[in-house]
C-alpha cells in the first residue's frame, strides 16, 4: 500500500511488464480497485489444495459499520466460515450470532426479527436472547427449555464507527482489546470515508506486507519505510519512520497514521479460510478540507490496487528465501503464529 501519488505506470514491477495481466495504469476511481480480470483464471499448481496452510485466525475483526444498523435491524452476514446473524437489539446493542436454529435448522436471519436484545426464530417461534440462549418456547406449556436451546453468540465491541466482533476457532475469549482511535470522534477531524472490497488473500499476507518493506518501492514506486524500526509486544506491533506509522493490533486490524495529518484505519475480516473482506476508513483534521480526505482515500486504494493483483495470483511460500535485510517478515510470520489455534507447530 502507499500513501504516496504515483505517476501512471510507475507502479510496474520489474519483469512483469509482459505478465498476464497489466499492472497500471493508475486509477484513482475508488469502485476499479477490485478488478477481477487481473486475477489468473487458470492455477494449474495446486489445484484441490489449501491455498494457506492457516485456519481461519483468531481476533477482533469489523463486521459492520455503527452507523449501518439500526436498533430493531438484523443483516444476514457469511464470515469466519459461518452464516451469522447481526443485529442490533431494541435497546441498542449489537450482537453476532450464528444463523441456524438448534430447534430444526432454521436461518433465524431469514424471516426472523428481533425481539428485546435477541431474535425470534421464523419456523416455530423459539425465541433467543443477546447471549444466544432460548428464553421461550411459545407451545411449551410451562416445560423446562432445554439446556442445549442455545445459539453461538460473538463478543462485539463498538468503537471508531465500527462494530467489531471476536471470533476464535474453539471458542476462547478475547486475549486482547480493539484499539481506540480518538480522531475518529474528534469534531477537529472530518467525518470518515470508508470503502471495503474482497479479496482472495489471507490476513496474514496483508499484514506481511507491512512487514515487507521492499516491495513499496517495486510495486508502489515508493520510498520503502526503514526496516529496523519493527516492535513486537506481545499481539501488537509497529513499524515507523517518525512520521508515518503502521500499527497492527492482531491480524484483524491496522492504523495508519501520518503525523497529525491522516488517520486510516483498517480491518480485514475473514470470509473463510481463502478470502477477506477489507475495510478502510480514513480520516483528516477539519482544516485540510474535505478535497484532501477524498485525495486521500483515491491514492491509498490506487496503492492497494497494486498490492491486490500480487496477493490474488501469488502462492504462500512456507519456506520464503528471504534476505538478511528482509528478516522483518520471518520475525511478522512468528508473530501471526500466535492468532491460529491448531497448528502442529
Ligand atoms: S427451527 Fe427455529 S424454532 Fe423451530
Ligand atoms: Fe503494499
């Protein structure tokens, strides 16, 4: 990614320029980053196998903006491998649940409607509250409500205009918090721009990315960001060269921050194992104008544009032959390790 205006063409890469599919020119219309005619359509290696060795990571991810749901409303959703359920209760909150019915297999999304802080299922009237749980069978006639009548419900926290919910594959709560980004509130800074697109990549090779300082300069015609800047703490990391600093908190979420002038944040929610939903949203201080946020947002998705063309026909390397000046990335897969449950190793 950059945040640096190209000139058109000067992202090609080396080599590539008679590859299969163009790299340039640039565009600058927000709606042509995701250009799906500059995927291969043919994989020949492979085929019939996992494209990632990972499961679906662990983390806080955005599922939704605020502002999109509406107290009373439900949206029928497919992530993390799962059809779900968000909704927002009468009261206010948001809440994440998984769609089928532990009754006969119903899509509670799909006719069912929200009822107090949980959903009424559509087939036979269950309803469920916040936490997943059956708190009445209309035709029970005073009988015990099972104890399995429950539904897996997601952990959601609102914050920066986002709704933000925890998945982890076995179910563990969450091992760290989703950052607060002040500027996203502050009447001193614009309302947000916002644009999501999906991609076929993984968290993890968006995230290598930031760790992979080299190829800002082939694939964006940028000045790489100093490597030896790189700290590891813990699920959070960051890389900056004083003025323009990437954070990452998990897998699922980036800010981006350029001196007191720009805020991006970032989330990457995964659709399942192959694929994610990408999010940004950007934010300037009132007194650039709302010409430069929208500058802003073009530039930056012209750079994910030439990101996603190498990340939707690339293969994950298990065993990359990396430089000793590029030992960020080897030091970026152990941290990633951390947000996988069942890996052998
Ligand atoms: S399937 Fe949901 S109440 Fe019967
Ligand atoms: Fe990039």
């Amino acid at each position: 990614m950059s945040t640096t205006t190209n000139e058109p063409g000067t992202g090609a890469r080396p080599g590539m320029e008679d590859a299969v599919f163009e790299v340039g020119p640039m565009r600058s219309d927000p709606a042509s980053v995701h250009d799906l005619s500059r995927r291969v359509q043919i994989r020949r290696e492979g085929v019939g196998e996992k494209r990632y060795p990972f499961p679906i990571p662990n983390g806080w991810f955005v599922v939704d903006e605020s502002r999109e749901l509406a107290p009373g409303e439900h949206k029928n959703l497919y992530a993390f491998g799962k059809d779900l359920v968000l909704f927002r209760s009468e009261s206010g909150e948001a809440r994440l649940m998984d769609a089928y019915c532990p009754h006969l297999g119903a899509h509670i999304g799909v006719g069912g409607r929200v009822e107090g802080d949980g959903m009424r299922c559509p087939f036979h009237g269950w309803h469920f509250d916040g936490g997943g749980r059956c708190i009445d069978i209309p035709y029970a006639e005073g009988k015990a409500i099972p104890a399995k009548a429950k539904i897996r419900t997601y952990p959601i926290i609102e914050s920066s205009h986002m709704i933000w919910a925890w998945h982890h594959l076995e179910g563990g709560e969450p091992f760290y918090d989703v950052p607060h980004i002040p500027e996203f509130e502050d009447p001193d800074w614009q309302p947000y721009e916002t644009y999501e697109v999906e991609v076929a990549t993984i968290a993890q090779e968006f995230a290598e990315g930031e760790f992979d300082v080299q190829h800002f300069k082939y694939v964006h015609g940028a000045t790489p960001l100093p490597s030896t800047d790189m700290v590891v703490n813990g699920t959070y990391r960051h890389n900056s060269n004083g003025n323009f600093t990437i954070e990452n908190f998990g897998l699922g979420c980036t800010l981006i921050s350029v001196g007191d002038s720009i805020r991006i944040g970032q989330s990457l929610l995964p659709i399942d194992d192959e694929n994610v939903r990408m999010r940004w949203w950007f934010t300037m201080p009132n007194s650039m104008g709302d010409a430069a946020l929208k500058g802003l947002a073009a530039n930056f998705l012209d750079g994910i544009s030439q990101d996603i063309v190498i990340w939707e026909n690339k293969r994950y390397e298990p065993k990359p032959l990396v430089t000793a000046v590029e030992r960020n990335i080897r030091v970026g897969r152990e941290w990633a390790l951390q947000f996988y449950s069942g890996l052998d190793s």
